[in-house]
C-alpha cells in the first residue's frame, strides 16, 4: 500500500468513525396521547422529623410546605418517646405528651395554612412494654395480647386530631413491617392487626384505612401484598398499595410494572411512600449535596411514574433528612430543583401517557395537565449531549426549563414549535429537561 492509498483509507476510516458517532447521539422520542397510563394525584412529601428529633416541624419542611403546596404528606407519629418512661404517658397521657401535641399541631398547619388534604399517619416503633423481645433493637414483633392497647393509643390520637383539630387521618401504617428495621410483621400478623383496628377505627367513626404493604423495597411487595389479601374480610379496610424504592435502581423495571399490574387487579391506587434510591446515603457526608445524587434521584422519580404508574409520590424527604436545601434556607442542592421538575409541570391532575425513547439513556415520560398543556420530561442520563426527534404533541409554543451540573434551573420560552407533527431538540449532557406544549 502506497502512501496515498495508506491516507486515503485512513480518511475513509475516521469519516465512517465521525457519521456513526454522529448517528449514535440522535434519538427518537414517540409520544402516544390516545394511550392513556394513570393520573397523577399527588406528588407529596414526608414529614418525618419527629421520629428522629425532639420536633416535628422544622424550617426546611416550613419551606417545601410554602413553595411546593403538596396536598398529600406523610408524616411520623412517635410512639415510643425519647427520654421518657412509657408509665409516664401511657394511657390517656399519650396525646398529651408535648412532641405529640406538636405533631397536631403541625397536622392543623398542614391542613390550614397550606391545603394539605390527605393525611398518612406512620409508626416506626412502639414502647418495649409491648414487645415480645424488647432487647432488641430491629425485627421487633408486637406481642399479639398488646394489639388492644396499641390500637387504643392509635384511637385516642386519630380521634383527638379530628374533634381538636380538624383533621381526619385517611391512611396509616407501620412503617417497613415487612423488612422489620424497626417493627415487623408477618403478613398473618398483619391481617390480624387490621382486623382489630379496622373495626375499632369504623367503630369510632374514623375514615382511616391501612396502607397495603407499605413494603421497604420495590422487590418483595406484590408477595407481602398478595398473602394480607389471603382474607377477604380485611379488604375494607385497606386503601392504597404503597411501597417504598429503596434499593430498586438495578432491579429491571418489569418489577415496577409487576406494582402497576397489582394495582390494576385489585383496583387500588399506587403510592410510593418514600421516594429515594439509597436508604443509606445517610450515611455519606453530604451526598445529598451532590449533583450525581439529583440524577440517580431523577431517575427514580422516572421510573416510579412510567413503570410501576404511581398516583401519589411522597418523597424523602421534604424536610431536614435527605435534605434538598441547606437548613438555614440559603442553599438550594440540585436534587431541590429535581423535585421542581415533578411538582412544577407533572403534579394533580397530569394524565400521563405512553412515549417511547429509541435510546434506553434517554429517558422520556409525557403527560397532559389539568389545564390541558401538554408536558415532556427527557431525562439525559449519557454524558454527552444528543438531539433528539419528537413526535406526538403539536405546538407552536413550546417552553423548556433544565437542570444540568452548571445551571439548576434554566428557564426558554418559545424555544420550538412542530412542523409537519415533529420537532427536533437539544439535550445537554447528564441533564433533566421539562417541555410544556402550550396551544
């Protein structure tokens, strides 16, 4: 081979290398309007602190109450009270107690000040006089013959937050039983408990249901779930299938389509009751913080609403614990502005509909509003930008805010319109976009 033959190959060569890698970065992203998927409810958060401090409001969840206005939450009733002898409030005192008081109140906020309308009471741990094994500090069962008195305390709490306060607590649950991190219950336990306190509660003229599963992890739910629907005279008092998505991020996403299926069978709403991908990430110093931690949470958030068709998100958490914000307000991390892409443009009210992404790391979920403005979220999980080709929503007005490493929150107006029922957009690298159709 002569020189010039040798160049001329090697030109032929990287021209094929720079088209592939030219046609590799382009997507295709197909919308389905006429395929309809679940309507969103809610997308809420957890107000959580006073399982783990002396307080249950702080100025974090003060905050997301104000800006995101969330109208479902979920939030902490402690049980088993810190530096307290449980003789010392056991009884008619428990309601009494001032963290419990401050958890009224703050249920009286929520509800008032800022049009909160559905309530999710949880329990992470109960006093050791009711524990089979009080030693123990995980897998605590409740001793069958305390059932009664648990159910009483529960009773005298429900029934205080409606005739004091105003609020009636449509949903509860323990939270994780089936993992046991603190509390655990077999499926048979389970039944048994509902069957007591489901009757005590319509007894007593309250409207609370039980949470179904409300499982630890994506993996493992529809079994637990299936096994409390073994009896038939529990159903009533049973609301939404709920699971948390904690260590879910490798798992195929026909586990979250097996939730959505369950749901559909047995005609119960899907909940995610803790929104997050690591249950350990506490444990890293400020990982919260990061701008990889907002993508895996991006990601998530994802497939909670395409795959396992969720209704109701109530992330973790919307107040100082995973924090999205520094506490004294002045620091807004990226996984803040993550969680604005879903309360912003896919809260109540959002039909989602069926799209399809030719590429599996861009990540596409549409939907058309309350108002009839259609949204789409992509998703660019690659570390490169890429166009992309969208068809299925028509507009001449289409505005797009995006998150990426080096700009939080970038907001364009009129930034595309459709020609001929297709437009093509840009995606930056590692970037969470929202499009909104508007006419």
């Amino acid at each position: 081979m002569n020189m010039k033959t040798y160049s001329l190959t090697i030109f032929i060569l990287y021209s094929i290398l720079i088209v592939s890698t030219a046609f590799a970065q382009k997507a295709t992203v197909k919308i389905y309007p006429e395929i309809k998927k679940q309507t969103i409810k809610s997308i809420g958060g957890n107000y959580c602190q006073a399982n783990y401090s002396q307080h249950a409001a702080d100025a974090i969840g003060d905050e997301t109450l104000k800006q995101f206005r969330p109208t479902h939450v979920r939030v902490a009733l402690p049980m088993r009270l810190r530096n307290a002898n449980f003789a010392d409030y056991r009884g008619a005192s428990y309601t009494k107690q001032p963290l419990v008081v401050e958890v009224l109140d703050e249920l009286k906020r929520m509800k008032s000040e800022f049009g909160v309308v559905n309530f999710t009471i949880s329990v992470w741990d109960v006093p050791d006089e009711f524990i089979a094994d009080p030693t123990k500090t995980a897998q605590r069962v409740i001793k069958p013959e305390a059932y009664d008195e648990v159910i009483q305390m529960l009773t005298d709490f429900f029934l205080k937050a409606k005739n004091e306060y105003g609020v009636e607590i449509d949903q509860f649950s323990f939270n994780e039983s089936d993992g046991g991190y603190q509390i655990i219950f077999s499926p048979e336990a389970t039944i048994a408990f509902v069957k007591k306190a489901g009757q005590k509660w319509e007894e007593a003229g309250l409207k609370t249901k039980f949470l179904l599963a409300d499982t630890a992890q994506t993996k493992g739910t529809i079994e637990f779930a299936t096994q409390i629907m073994a009896d038939p005279s529990i159903w009533k008092y049973l609301g939404p299938l709920s699971f948390h998505c904690w260590w879910s991020e490798t798992i195929p996403d026909n586990e979250f389509e097996r939730i959505a299926g369950f749901g559909k069978a047995w005609n119960k709403e899907v909940w995610c009751a803790e929104l997050g991908f690591d249950a350990m990430a506490w444990k890293i110093k400020d990982m919260n913080k990061s701008y990889d931690y907002a993508m895996r949470f991006a990601k998530i958030s994802h497939r909670m609403i395409k795959y396992a068709q969720v209704e109701v998100s109530l992330y973790w958490t919307w107040q100082n614990n995973y924090a999205i914000m520094s506490a004294d307000l002045q620091e807004k991390y990226p996984s803040y502005f993550v969680t604005r892409h879903q309360v912003d443009f896919m809260n109540t009210g959002t039909q989602i509909v069926h799209s399809t992404s030719s590429d599996p790391e861009v990540l596409a979920i549409s939907g058309i509003r309350g108002d009839g403005k259609r949204v789409l979220q992509l998703i660019n999980m690659k570390k490169e930008s890429i166009a992309v080709e969208i068809s299925g929503f028509e507009s001449q007005k289409i505005d797009a805010t995006s998150t990426t490493q080096t700009n939080n929150w970038e907001i364009q107006k009129d930034i595309a319109k459709t020609k001929n029922g297709k437009l093509e957009l840009q995606l930056k690298s590692e970037s969470v976009n929202t499009f909104v159709f508007n006419d």
